[in-house]
C-alpha cells in the first residue's frame, strides 16, 4: 500500500504517510466519530493529567490491562481470524514472536500490518511534548474510522498551535480534505491521490520491536489471550525510552504506551520529553459511515456548520 503525502501547500500533514519520525508524521483523525468508548479515552484523561516526567506510563499500562486475570493457562490461539494464514516455527506464538521475547521484529510487525489489511478497524492517537519543566510544547489527537478493505475513511484530528482542526473523508471515487481554523473558517481540498492509512505505530515499529525486553502472557474473559511487550533504551531519535505494547492473540497491536526524551527539531542538544497513546479497537466490527455534507463542494472561507 503506497504512502501518499499531498504536494499543495495547504495540505502539509493530513495525508497518511508511515514516517520513523514523528515530528514529520500527520496527525489524522479526531474525537468526532461516533464509536463505543473505548479504554483510549481513559487513556487520554490519564495522559492529559498534570503529571511530572515519566510518572504516568504505569497507570496507562494498568488500564490497558484493565480485565485481564493474569498468566494464560491455554496456549491454543485462533490464528486465521481474518484471513490471515502463516506458517509458524514451533516455538512461536505468532510470526515473530516467542514466550520469551521478539525474534524477528520484521515479521511481527509485517502480522500485524497485514492482520489489519481488510477488516474494519478504528485508531487512536494522543501525543504531547513537554520540555523539562513539564510545560506543554505541543499536542495533538487524532481518530481515525477505516471501513472494510480500506474504505471508506473517516479521519478528524486536533493539533498545532494555534489548533487546526483537519478532517479526511474517502470513499471508492474520491478524496476530500477540511481544514478548520482558529477563527472557524473552513478550507476544503479535493484530493484524488490520498489512499488509506496504514495502521502504523508513529515511532519506527522495527527499532520498537527489537528494543523489546520481556513479554508477559495475560488473559482475558472478554479478549482472550493477550501479549505485553515492554522494552526500554534507544529507540529511533529517542533516549532513555520505556514502553509497553500489547499484541493481541490474532497478532495485531492494540495499544502502545510510549515516552521518552528526543532532540527538539531545529535546537541543538535541546531534549523534550514526549508521551504517546496509540490504540486499534473495534477489528472486525462493521463501519456504518455516511458521506459528510462538506464533501459537495470546495474553496476557502466556508461557514463550518455547512
């Protein structure tokens, strides 16, 4: 599935590219799109609290694992759920990855991508940046609704300062994008090359992988069986970053919990500590999306109810 980026102006970040760096990644999707709540939105009251520096991961790596009643007993897994049908070493409990760590994080995070590659499925994003007095540099939210086999797509997302609310609908024909500013005007872009997201992770998944440095095997009533990777160290541009993942036993990722400290872009040697949230919920359950109004018609200056 290529990677689009959008070549006019008004349009820098609301395309969906899968970028290691994450001040070079768009922000898509938004609190918007009418779902079931889902443990995210715990998440973002969690992240969003005044907290210091590192003091909030354990918390959301609770409620991630809210329900889970501990050490799996049954190592039977459903391992073609949606389609997907891979061959597994022996002692493998999904491509890539063993009881005891990731062997290959190129193949566990290839599962993941290509589990989530034709069912429906909904993403999550909250991201801040704090500088060493733990004032806000930057947040941003993002929400994301993809539809079977890609489409159509829903995205609403919140970021920058002032806030600019961006809004991404496709559909089989066409590619429209909204952007909302701070004095509620509406600019709305029509896009035939922008193609579906990937269900990527923001932080480069190969290095996030590898840097993995336990797995723990939790159970649930309601989720079955579930795989919590944390890890710690160098991963990409940060340092001193701890995380936990939790993999599904179908073999996709449904929450990251990230933070660690990397390079502010364009200021030397100046290190900010960034908290990230990313969830994939409701795998599987159907897409009920109805084309917005705004779609009709395009040019700047338009009433933002319309």
């Amino acid at each position: 599935m290529p990677d689009v980026s959008s070549d006019h102006p008004k349009r820098i970040g609301v395309a969906f590219p899968e970028l290691p760096n994450g001040d070079r990644q768009s922000e898509t999707c938004g609190p918007k799109v009418t779902t079931e709540p889902t443990q995210y939105h715990q998440l973002i009251e969690t992240m969003s609290a005044p907290r210091t520096r590192r003091s909030t991961l354990a918390l959301a790596c609770s409620i991630l694992l809210a329900g889970c009643n501990g050490v799996a007993d049954d190592d039977t897994v459903d391992r073609d759920p949606y389609g997907v049908d891979e061959e597994y070493a022996a002692d493998e409990v999904l491509p890539g990855l063993t009881a005891d760590g990731v062997d290959d994080p190129s193949s566990l995070w290839l599962h993941h991508r290509e589990t989530l590659n034709g069912p429906p499925y909904v993403r999550s994003q909250h991201r801040e940046v704090v500088d060493d007095d733990g004032a806000m540099i930057r947040q941003s939210e993002s929400r994301t609704v993809v539809g079977e086999d890609g489409r159509p797509v829903l995205s609403e997302s919140t970021s920058g300062d002032p806030p600019i609310e961006t809004t991404i609908w496709l559909d089989a024909d066409s590619g429209y994008i909204r952007q909302v500013d701070e004095n509620e005007s509406a600019n709305v872009y029509e896009d035939d090359t922008l193609t579906t997201p990937v269900p990527h992770l923001v932080v480069d998944p190969i290095e996030l992988l590898g840097a993995v440095t336990s797995v723990t095997v939790a159970t649930s009533d309601a989720d079955g069986d579930r795989y919590v990777l944390e890890g710690s160290g160098s991963v990409e541009s940060y340092v001193d970053a701890e995380f936990t993942a939790v993999v599904t036993e179908v073999g996709y990722v449904t929450a990251l919990e990230f933070e660690g400290d990397h390079e502010l872009v364009g200021e030397d040697d100046e290190l900010a500590f960034e908290r990230l949230s990313v969830e994939f919920s409701n795998v599987g359950e159907p897409v009920d999306l109805e084309r917005p109004e705004w779609t009709s018609g395009t040019g700047t200056g338009e009433d933002t109810d319309s």
